[in-house]
C-alpha cells in the first residue's frame, strides 16, 4: 500500500505548516500570528491589576505573570 503525499492532507505529510492546516486555515492558540485579545482581571493571589489571554470564568483563580510563575506545576 503506497502512502502519498494527497492522503496524508489531514495528517501533516508535508512537514511543517507554519501554523495554517492543510486546507488553508489557521489553527489559532500560540501559533497564530495574530495578537491575542486580553482581558482585565485581577490576581487571586497578590491582588493586583493585571491581563490574561482568556476571559476569567467566576469563582476561579487568576494569576497574574509573577504569581502565575510561582504556582504552576514543573514538570
């Protein structure tokens, strides 16, 4: 059974696609290179005015670089 290059469209058999996928779009998240929107929040953790990429949900923490830096897992 031969693989060609038309049957791996989906699959990446081209190598890499600089962040657009085989049909001609982009993927969004950290490949794009357009810039993200940011959202107002403030840090649960130190209190102070800071910026995510994401809209905060209610109820859940959000921290700002510095904290952020301090209570993410490392693997």
């Amino acid at each position: 059974m031969d693989i060609s290059e038309e049957n791996m469209g989906n699959f990446g058999g081209r190598g890499g696609g600089g962040g657009f996928n085989s049909r001609g779009g982009s993927r969004g998240g950290v490949f794009s290179s357009e810039p993200r929107e940011m959202h107002k929040a403030k840090c649960s953790k130190c209190g102070k005015d800071c910026e995510v990429p994401f809209k905060p949900t209610p109820g859940k923490d959000v921290f700002c670089k510095e904290c952020y830096a301090k209570v993410k897992p490392r693997f």
